[in-house]
C-alpha cells in the first residue's frame, strides 16, 4: 500500500525542527512519499536537506475576510475569557484589548463584551463553526482543495497548531476526509495562548504535563489521540552533524580561551524592552570582578536582525555577538517574523554556544531548557515591574508555564542588579549546584529522550492513523 505523508510547515521554527532535524530522513524510511505544505517560499529552503523522496509545494498566502477575523476573533476571545484564571491567558487577553477607537478596534470591545458571557465550550464550538463555514467562500481555500486532491496525501501533519493563516488548509482536508494531526508547538502554547485553529484527530505533544494541558483545555478530546514524543526543537543537540570544537567557535566569535563564557540570550524585541538594562549589568559586573575572569557572548532572538542593540555595541566593544543567521525569505506576510529561516550554520552555533558557555542568562525564555539539556547553570533577569519605569517583566514569573520552571528551583530569579551580580558569582564558582533540579525540569517539561525524537513521531504517524 502506497502510503504517503504530507506536512504543513508554517514558520521558520518549524522549518528548524522539522527540517534540521532528522524528521525528513525518519519520514523517508516509514512512507513511500512526502510532500511538504510550505507556507515559506520554496526559495527559503536548502534544497540539500530534502531527500528525493520529497516534494514541496509552496502555499498561497491566505488573507482573512473580514467576516472570517470576527469568527476566529470570537472563537480566540472567548477561550482566552473561559480560561483567564491561568495568569498567561489573562495577561494576553488584557493586552489584547484596545486602546484606542477604530473600527476594527471597536468590533474588538463588541467581541471582548459577547464573549465575557458567551464563552462556553458549546459557544467556542459555534464560533469555529462558522469561521471555518467562511472559508467555504474564499478563492485560497478551493486552491488548497485543488491542491490536497491532486497531492492526495493519507494524512496531513501540521507542525504548529495555532497560525490562523493555514486554518484553510485545515478545512480543505477536512472535507476531503484526509486525517490530520498537529505537533503542539511551544511549552507555553496550551496554558498562555489563545485557541488552536481548529480540532485535528491526532495531537503530539512534548511530556504527561502537556497532554494534561491539552485534555483540560480541549475538553473534547480525546486521551488515545494525544501522543507523548518530546520535542524535535532540541534533537539537533544530540546529533553529530552540527558539532564544532570549542577552539574553532571561539575563534570564529573571537572570544578568549582563557576566559569563562557568559551567554545572554535576548527576548524577541516587543518583550525584550529590558535587554539591554540586563546586559548593561552584565558589563558592570563582568568589569568590577576581572578576578572571575569573564567574557559576555550576546545571542539575539532570531525574530530580529539585532540593528536595536547598535548603541550597546558602540558603548560596549568588548562584547561578542551572535546575531542568528535566519534568512528573511518574504516580507508581504501578516507574521513577517515567522518568514526567517534558520541556517545550518546558525545551528552548529547555536550548539556550540550551548555547550561551550559557563553560564546563560535570559528573561524567562525556553533557552532556559536549552542550556539545562547541557547542564549549564541558568540565570532570569526580571528587572521591570508595576512600581519602577521598566517594562513589567517581573509578570512572566506568574505564567503558568514559567511558575514550574521557578517552583522546580532550576534556575535564579534576579530581580535587581544587586541580585544577578551575587547570582553570576554563585554559577561561576558552583556551577553544578542546581543539576538535580534541572533533571527533573527537564523530565517534566519534554518527557522523552532527546535521541530518536524524530523517529518516535514518524512511527506514530505510521502506525496510529487510519489510512484511506
């Protein structure tokens, strides 16, 4: 039986997990064929990394209907007010409110106030409905029937649940019968972000914690559909393509064998408002202790090209910079950030920078994890707050996702200059003071082996689906 996979591929993280990891080769062994779904331009990809095996093709960027944003706006707004006791859900559903009056902005308080009452499961069931019903009206969606029907794929893998841009594609397979499946995308998807696009039939999620998430907030669901495969984000780390020495990474950064290695990983820029506060206390400390013998390497979130950082690096030469090589493929996308896409290249650095750093410091991010994967000791600025002129930073140590991290005792908290100086010293002189804890974050958090995480989904694929 000629079995044949499709894979939606959105973004350019699910470009790094799904094609910088083994996932393609896995995919390429266990079904005849594959046929990427690419809402990336087809010139994006590195071609070298495709197997024979697969085809691309790329999609038709998808613009809502006005009628289509109300739908899914309902649909998001009320999930995010049934569940705004998690702390996450509340802070984006607060911020998503307006500020100001424009039409689009107005129907926004309408929905904010229909879905203050109008927010069950039955309601969220009903505005899905109806925004999927819109996509019946829509040109986009009968070119991916087209599409779908002419690839005819057994079943269609979506590597991300959430962009509502691809939710026609969803559609499309759904009235076809393909069978879908979606891989959930971050730690902190399920308990501080709004509603997936759309039910799928199979769902893969990273550990136990997060198929709870899934069963609580997607109620309908049900548990044999939900599959425990940790996450590809963090496979490339076990595998030996990307590895570097450490005298050839340092040399490339220009950083000083002699010295220990500080990594500050910085936020995307609309949270990362406080990085370069934190990386000024960094430099204060690194010059006032030059007993510790320190050196800062700086890695900006691959979301941005770093040019917001220019004055730093004018006050602070001494710094070294790892600006991500993520290419931007296309700039006429509502999610232009999603359209980078990241470089092998930028992989093997980013390995490196894992495993040659002494200790990193980042604002509450999923680096965090990346460093523990490598037993490094993890540090979190948290500067702003509701009382000082900083961005409220100090907010994210509530998200849901984040309390675990902190109750897991796997990383400091420093909320003040004064606390990441003593934390910095800590991590340098006892830097395997908190392994343990990290160990069993980590259980917690991806809940498999990094090794053969690839080959985990593809069986399931496989195995745990009917086929037309």
């Amino acid at each position: 039986m000629n079995r044949k996979l499709g894979i939606v591929i959105t973004d350019g993280v699910g470009y790094r997990n799904f094609i910088l990891s083994n996932f393609l080769t896995e995919a390429c062994t266990k079904f005849d064929s594959v046929v990427i779904y690419s809402g990336l331009p087809i010139s994006g990809y590195n071609l070298k990394l495709i197997p024979e095996k697969v085809v691309i093709e790329e999609l038709d960027i998808f613009v809502e209907s006005k009628i289509t944003w109300v739908f899914r706006k309902l649909k998001e707004t009320a999930h995010m007010s049934l569940h705004k006791n998690f702390y996450g859900i509340n802070d984006n559903l607060r911020r998503g409110y307006p500020k100001i009056n424009s039409i689009r902005s107005i129907l926004t308080k309408i929905i904010y106030k229909i879905t203050s009452v109008c927010n069950s499961e039955k309601c969220i069931s009903i505005y899905e409905y109806l925004q999927f019903l819109s996509f019946s009206f829509s040109k986009k969606t009968n070119t991916y029937k087209r599409l779908l029907k002419a690839t005819n794929p057994d079943i269609l893998f979506f590597t991300h649940q959430r962009p509502p841009y691809v939710a026609p594609i969803l559609y499309a397979a759904k009235r076809l019968k393909i069978r879908t499946s979606a891989f959930i995308f971050s730690w902190d998807n399920l308990a501080s972000k709004g509603r997936m696009m759309g039910p799928f039939n199979t769902y893969f999620v990273w550990s136990d914690l997060m198929k709870k998430e899934l069963l609580y907030f997607y109620p309908s669901t049900k548990k044999e559909c939900v599959f425990v495969v940790g996450t590809p984000q963090f496979e490339p780390y076990v595998l030996d393509k990307y590895h570097v020495d450490k005298a050839a990474f340092f040399k490339k950064f220009k950083l000083d064998l002699s010295k220990k290695l500080i990594c500050y990983s910085c936020a995307d820029a609309d949270i990362g408002a406080n990085d370069g506060v934190h990386i000024q206390s960094i430099m204060h400390f690194i010059q006032k202790r030059s007993d510790l013998n320190l050196q800062l390497l700086i890695r900006t979130s691959p979301a941005e090209d770093g040019k917001r950082f220019n004055a730093l690096k004018q006050a602070y030469p001494k710094i070294r910079w790892n600006i991500p090589k993520w290419n931007l493929t296309r700039n006429d996308h509502i999610e232009s950030w999603s359209q980078r896409v990241p470089t092998t290249k930028d992989m093997t650095d980013l390995k490196a920078l894992l495993k040659f750093s002494d200790l990193n410091i980042n604002m509450c991010s999923t680096m965090s994890l990346d460093f523990m994967l490598f037993e490094k000791p993890v540090i979190n600025t948290v500067f702003g707050n509701k009382q000082n002129d900083l961005y409220d930073d100090q907010r994210f140590l509530n998200f849901d996702h984040y309390k675990k991290v902190i109750d897991s005792k796997a990383v400091s908290i420093a909320k003040n200059e004064m606390e990441l100086e003593l934390q910095i010293e800590e991590a340098i002189k006892n830097p395997k003071a908190k392994n343990k804890y990290q160990k069993a974050l980590i259980k917690l958090q991806i809940g498999k082996p990094l090794k053969g995480t690839s080959s985990r989904i593809v069986e399931i694929l496989r195995t745990n689906n009917h086929f037309k």
